[in-house]
C-alpha cells in the first residue's frame, strides 16, 4: 500500500463516533452532545485531511465568538455533493455541531450546515442525504471505473471488527487501546480490507499485468 503524504494533520477524524463513540472516550470531541449555532460564515477551508469552517457567533449566555469547525474531509463531503463553493463567507447559517471537551466555546466537530433557504450541506458523513445523493445500484459490464461503497458498508465492517474474538494478548491490547494509536492519528489511509468500504470514491483500472485500485482517500492506492 503506497500513500500519499500529508502535511499538518490535525487530530483524530472523529469518523468512528457513530459505531464506536464508547471505544474513543477520550477524544477531542463530545458526540454525545449535538450543539446548534447560528451565525455569520467568516471563513470556509476546502482542504485534505479535514475542511474547517469558521464561524462568527454567540455561546448560550451572549458571549461573541468565532468557533472553529473541523468537517470531514473533501474526498468524503464530495460524495455528499458538498464542493468548495458549498458554504460561502458571509453567510448567514445554523452549523450543528459536537463541541470540543476541552475548549467548548472555540471549537467543535461538524455534523452539518443548515443555510438560510433550509439546503442542509453535510460536513460529516453520516449526515450524508441518502436519498438525494446515493445512487440506485446498477449493472455495470465490468469493474473498470469508478464506485462509491453502500453508506452502512464501512459500519458493518467497524462492528465486524470490534465483535470479532480476540486472544488474551488482543484483549489486552484492545484495553489500552487509544485513538492515537490508529493510523488516523497521522491521516494515514487505512490497509485492505478498511480501505474499500471506505465512503468515498474508489477506482479500478485494468493495466497490462496487474489491477490498480486507487481511493480518493488520501490518495491510497493498492495493485492487485
């Protein structure tokens, strides 16, 4: 597996908190906590490993302040439908977020952006609108273009993955198991099989003597 390098990665991807929030009780963010925010868009960042979005509002007792949003990534929030003209400054939105654990009133994890005409723009996958944006499945001749993985494939294999029977020395591993120590805490693409159920667009190429499977994550990339 070959990958591309990255440079600034931020915190862990908080891509799990749907299926194993009890297994990362110490990351940054609380997703037990759904916050609303309304608010001017002072700044919109389409970039790789994470969008960020700052957002020019008030906490609960008036307080003014510019809370900084970390979204999902572009390769993910594109098939969404989500682009870099999606959330445009000045604008006047709700963000809905999951606040920090440590600095709740400077930044928080994205869930969505509801904008003034009620357009909903994901910044989370799991807010993805399957009804607008998911394709119906269709026969195609052969393998040789691109896809994008069903919504619940990577859940399935997240729970696959944490019900699976472990030895004594996994076990033991799995308790001292913390979100630093998964790939993710660098921004590094995931191996085989993770890598394919991965949300985002994953394509096939037949070359002369091998297959070339390249993910729009990160830009991983595996030959078969």
């Amino acid at each position: 597996m070959r990958s591309a390098s990255i440079i600034g990665c931020g915190v862990v991807a908080a891509l799990y908190a749907g299926v194993a929030s009890s297994h990362h009780g110490n990351s940054e963010y609380d997703m037990t906590v759904v916050v609303r925010y309304e608010g001017v868009i002072v700044e919109h960042v389409w970039r790789n490993p994470h969008t960020l979005t700052r957002l020019a509002t008030h906490t609960a007792s008036g307080e003014a302040i510019t809370l900084e949003i970390e979204g999902g990534s572009p390769s993910v929030l594109r098939t969404s439908g989500a682009t870099a003209n999606s959330i445009v400054q000045g604008e006047h939105v709700t963000a809905v977020v999951s606040p920090s654990r440590r600095f709740p009133n400077q930044t928080a994890y994205g869930l969505e952006i509801i904008k003034a005409d009620g357009t909903v723009i994901p910044l989370d996958w799991t807010r993805r609108q399957t009804a607008q944006n998911e394709q119906l499945a269709q026969t195609a001749p052969d393998m040789f273009r691109t896809w994008l993985p069903p919504r619940d494939l990577f859940d399935q294999m997240l729970q696959w993955a944490w019900s699976s029977q472990l030895t004594e020395k996994g076990q033991g591993i799995r308790a001292r198991y913390t979100p630093m120590m998964h790939r993710h805490a660098e921004c590094m693409p995931m191996s085989a099989p993770m890598l394919m159920t991965y949300p985002v667009a994953v394509g096939f190429t037949q070359l002369s003597d091998h297959i070339a499977i390249r993910s729009d994550w990160l830009g991983a990339e595996r030959t078969v």
